[in-house]
C-alpha cells in the first residue's frame, strides 16, 4: 500500500521515519524558527501542516463572532420593542390629557 498517513493514522509513529514537513505557501517567512529537529531525531516533522493546527482556532474564532453577531441583534430587537412600548404608553398619556382637556373646558 503507497497510501501516505494522515494525522489520525500516521505512516508510522517514529519520528525519524515521518516525512518532512513542508513549508506551506500561505506561512510568511520568517516568522517561525526554521527548524524545530533536535540532536537524534534527523527531519523530524509530525505529519500535519501549521494550517490545520489552526483549524480549530478559526473554527472558535467563527463560532464567537455570530455569537457576538446574534447577541446584537437581539440587543437591537429589545431595545425597538422597549422603544415601541414606551411610545404607546405616552400616546395613551397623551390621550388621557386631551380628554381631560376637553373635559375642562366643556364645564
């Protein structure tokens, strides 16, 4: 079988023996240390790429902005129906001078 491993079934488990990992095109140089092998272990490289390390975090990241995004939305959806409320409340205070009004000058 020529299947190369993946992150859950790696080819093999020994470092040494794991492919090397390929600078993505996405990586700005220079960011990261070039190289992360240490004394015995020659081109060890985990099977993955630092794009799917980050999955999860873009995934989070996602997840809070429309939880953000719902929240305001309710928040604005509150506020136009305390708004509207209000404004029922003063036209019916409004009603209640005019009809007093009225009542006052009509004795």
């Amino acid at each position: 079988m020529n299947t190369a491993g993946t992150i859950d079934r790696p080819l093999t488990y020994d470092p040494q023996k794991q492919a090397p990992m390929k600078p993505s095109t996405h990586d700005i140089a220079g960011t990261a240390p070039e190289d992360f092998t240490t004394s015995g272990a020659k081109d060890s490289r985990q099977n993955r790429t630092r794009e799917m390390q980050l999955i999860p975090e873009a995934l989070a990241r996602a997840h809070m902005h429309d939880r953000l995004h719902e929240a305001e939305q309710e928040r604005r959806a509150l506020r136009l129906a305390t708004a509207r409320r209000m404004q029922r409340r003063a036209e019916r205070a409004s009603m209640r001078a005019r009809r007093a009004l009225a009542m006052a000058v009509m004795q």
